[in-house]
C-alpha cells in the first residue's frame, strides 16, 4: 500500500522519520543513519515544503521521481526543492547499513536574503533523482565539512552572526556542488557525448515537414522527455559541451531550417513561418533577422 504525506515543517518531517525534534525550526542537519520510514509501508510519497540536500550512501530504499529511479549503492549528493514529488520503495531485504546526511532548509530561513533571490539558478535543484552528483572521496570529505560547519553553527548560542555564516556555508556547498557537476559532465565524456549525439538526432528528426505538421516546433521539455532528462540537467549538459543551452539549438536548427525552404521552395514567407508555429510573419522574420542579420526576403534574394 502506497501513503502519501505531506511535511509542511523540518517538525513534521523529523517525527515521521522517529528522529527528535530539530534544534532548529528552520534548519537542520540529519543523520540519515538515525532515519526509520514508518516500518509497516514499503512505499511512500510525499510533498515537502522545504529544500533537502542528501548525501546517502547504502540506503535501503529506491527513490523516484515520475519515471526516473535510482538506487543509493555508493555515496552521492542530491538536491530536492520545496514541492517536489518524492516516492520511496523501501527494500526490506537490504541489511546494509545506511550513511550519510541530509540538510533539511525551510525556505523562511533564506528569507530576505541574496540567497533567497538566486538560490532557483542552482538548476540542480530540478534534476532528477537518477541525475545525482557522484562524488570522490575528497570530494565529499568537502561537503561534509561544510555540512558540519553548519551544524556546529546552530548549534550554538545563536546570535546575530549566526544566520548570516549559515547561508554563506550553505552557498558555498552549491557553489562546490556546482563545480562537481561541471567535473562529472566531463569526467564521464564518453556517455555525455553519447547523450549530446542522440539530443541531435532527436532534434533533428523533429525539424522534417511531417513532424513539424504533426509535433509543431518542440519544446525543451518535449526533447528532455525522449532523453528520459530532466530539462534542466539536458540544459546543463548541453551548455558545457555545446557552449548553448537547449533553446538556442531549437533556435538554430528552426533557422536551418527555415534557410533550406526559403532557398529551395516557392514557400512565401507567411507559409514558411506558419510551418514553424509563427502566428505572425512579422514575428519570424525578426527572429529570423536577430539570428543571420539578414531578413527572410534579403536571404531569399541571394539564391534568385
């Protein structure tokens, strides 16, 4: 039987897992050694109102977001922003014993703060579970450091430096996360290449006449889906090894394309834009323009 449950508070969330109360409303570092799920369900879900950075190594339990699953054999950090869907399979056969941590964040500790304005641009906070950040054993010596900085910072007598030291500990472990993942992009080129190839050939496939007919132009979302990836993290990807993210391929291909019929079709210009799901020619003649400094009529003039 599957429950879903609903953590609107680090509290709520502590007494679901048997943990004590956190020593902080707002923040909170758990050891994910201490964490029990209700014994009776081997599959839960739930919609947290609050951020949770996990690093988990041996869990137990199988974590799902839509389709994407993932077990926690080895070490890895995930990222889980407020309102996610989040479904745990517990595996009662597995008698490893779990390790790791998890940072729990209620986003009225960011408030008022250059964290709280920026914090959405850390896009692995979007990824999906099975997008999880593999760390090296230095690597994740760092982020534990951090994370225990930040409890031995709560858990002190707070005064008015106390929030502010938190939230530059907390920036600085999505400023290294961000640069591990950079580092993972890279490190496993051989598979990232082979998912860059297959995002063109998808996109691609989408710019023939019938799909476009049929599909229209596609969506970031729409290619992230056939990838089985999260928009973001395809969007990551591609701009470390492409130097663009996934809307400006969209573009481009949509310009290669719209090239090849104004210069080998008598298409008029309102036909070619509705093609490409322009409701106005007006509107993708400026694209057009913006991205060859020419308009469609001038481009079209060069093959006459």
């Amino acid at each position: 039987m599957e429950n879903t449950f609903r953590f609107h508070s680090l509290s709520e969330f502590h007494s679901f897992c048997g943990l004590p109360q956190p020593e902080h409303p707002l923040i909170s570092l758990v050891d994910y050694s201490q964490v029990h799920y209700p014994i009776n369900d081997s599959k839960l879900s739930w919609i947290q109102h609050f951020y949770s950075i996990g690093l988990k190594r041996n869990v137990n339990a199988r974590f799902n977001y839509g389709q994407q699953q993932y077990d926690f054999d080895s070490g890895v950090l995930t990222f889980i922003s407020p309102l996610q869907f989040l479904k745990v399979e517990i595996n009662q056969e597995v008698r490893a014993q779990p390790s790791g941590w998890i940072l729990l964040i209620h986003p009225d500790f960011l408030w008022n703060s250059e964290l709280a304005k920026h914090i959405h641009t850390y896009d692995f906070f979007q990824y999906e579970v099975n997008e999880a950040l593999f760390l090296s054993e230095k690597e994740e010596a760092v982020i534990v450091d951090i994370l225990q900085n930040i409890e031995k910072e709560y858990q002190s007598n707070i005064d008015k430096f106390s929030r502010d030291l938190i939230l530059k500990q907390i920036e600085r472990l999505l400023i290294y996360a961000e640069r591990y993942y950079e580092r993972q992009f890279i490190t496993r080129k051989k598979s990232t290449q082979e998912l860059v190839t297959r995002f063109e050939n998808i996109l691609s496939a989408h710019f023939s006449y019938d799909s476009l007919i049929t599909k229209g132009v596609p969506t970031v979302s729409m290619l992230a889906q056939q990838l089985n990836l999260s928009p973001n993290y395809l969007g990551s990807l591609l701009r470390i090894y492409t130097q663009q993210n996934t809307q400006q391929h969209i573009q481009h291909k949509m310009i290669e394309y719209a090239k090849l019929r104004l210069s080998t079709s008598a298409l008029s210009i309102s036909e070619i834009a509705y093609e490409l799901g322009f409701e106005h020619p007006q509107s993708f003649s400026k694209v057009f323009k913006k991205n060859t400094q020419q308009s469609p009529v001038e481009f079209r003039q060069a093959f006459q």
